[in-house]
C-alpha cells in the first residue's frame, strides 16, 4: 500500500497501517524535496501498475480532488486496532480511523473520511464522504454530517441534529439546532458565523 501526502497526518497513517501489519510501499508527494518520512521512501509520481492506496491529507477538498482525478487504484480502509466499532456500523472504502475511536451501532460513516483520535460517533448517524470529525469530537445519536465537512476538535453536537455539506464547526462549538450547507459554526451554543 502506498499512502498519498507525506505529511504529519501521514505519519498517523502510516503508523495505523504498521499497527494493522500492513505493507506500506512508501509514500507518494509531489514536493520533491521529501525523500523519507518515517524510514519509507517519498516518490513523486504514481506507479505504472495499479496501487492500493490511502490519501494521507487531512484537507477534505483536497482529499475529494485527488480521489477524483486518480485512475487504477484500490483504495484501502485502516482502522486503528484499538477502537471500538461496532459490527453493525459500515465504513467506508478510503476511510481512516483513528486511536481510542467510538462508533456505535447502525452508524455509517461514508468514503474517504477521518475520524480522528478518541473522536465518538454514536448509533444511527450518517457521516458523508470526505467529512473529518477531529480529535474528541462527540456526536450523538441519529446526527447527519454532510459530504466535506469538518467538526472541529472538541466539537458537540446534541442528538437528531442535521449538519450540511462543506461546513466548518468551530473547535469546542456546541450544536444544539441543524446547520445548513456552507456555514461555519462556532461558540456555545453554536452560532453562525458564515
């Protein structure tokens, strides 16, 4: 497996990989001056055969535009062995979670996703694609998180709540009422700021 974007997200995927005893091939960057990371080797253009694949970016517009324009790859899901996952929860191709990790039962978390370290998803949400919920972040049950979104570190938000697409919510914001695409959201509680 390759992990695209050499950069400190990649270090936590790369070591979520050795944890699972992955084989990671090495890293893939554009920035040539990266030759090593963490004692794998940094190429700059993707190899001629087909590839299994993880986006290392924690950039969720980047990470939709690279999944876009990439061609023959097998993209992988990593999930850090001390989770805990529930077996009625659905992840995701290309997604990555992270240590201490809650999801619990019937959630669905969408492609490409990070949920990030000690981060809590609760029963029945719906996370969708390219959304990062960062580090202890707690959505409640039945929550739905737009494509692209980004739930800040430290982030609420209250049970049954709607949160649309391509929306920042602010570190420590609490999300009591449904947010509407575009928006960002700080304070508590909430309040729309964009």
């Amino acid at each position: 497996m390759y992990l695209l974007g050499a950069s400190g997200h990649g270090k936590v995927i790369a070591e979520i990989a050795e944890a699972n005893d992955s084989t990671i091939e090495g890293f893939i960057d554009e920035d040539k001056s990266k030759k090593m990371l963490l004692g794998y080797n940094v190429i700059h253009e993707f190899p001629k055969q087909p590839v299994e694949l993880i986006v290392s970016i924690g950039n969720n517009t980047i990470r939709k535009k690279i999944v876009g324009k990439t061609k023959g790859v097998s993209y992988q899901t990593l999930i850090h062995p001390k989770t805990y996952i529930s077996q009625r929860a659905v992840i995701a191709e290309g997604t990555v979670i992270m240590a201490g990790v809650s999801i619990n039962s019937c959630a669905t978390i969408g492609r490409h996703c990070i949920i990030n370290t000690n981060a809590s998803v609760d029963h029945d949400c719906i996370i969708g694609d390219y959304v990062h919920i960062s580090p202890n972040a707690a959505l409640a049950g039945n929550v739905t998180v737009g494509e692209g979104t980004h739930i800040g570190i430290g982030a609420c938000v209250i049970q049954g709540i709607k949160i649309g697409k391509w929306c920042t919510i602010g570190a420590g914001a609490v999300i009591i009422k449904d947010v509407s695409d575009g928006a960002t959201v700080v304070g508590n509680p909430g309040r729309i700021i964009k």
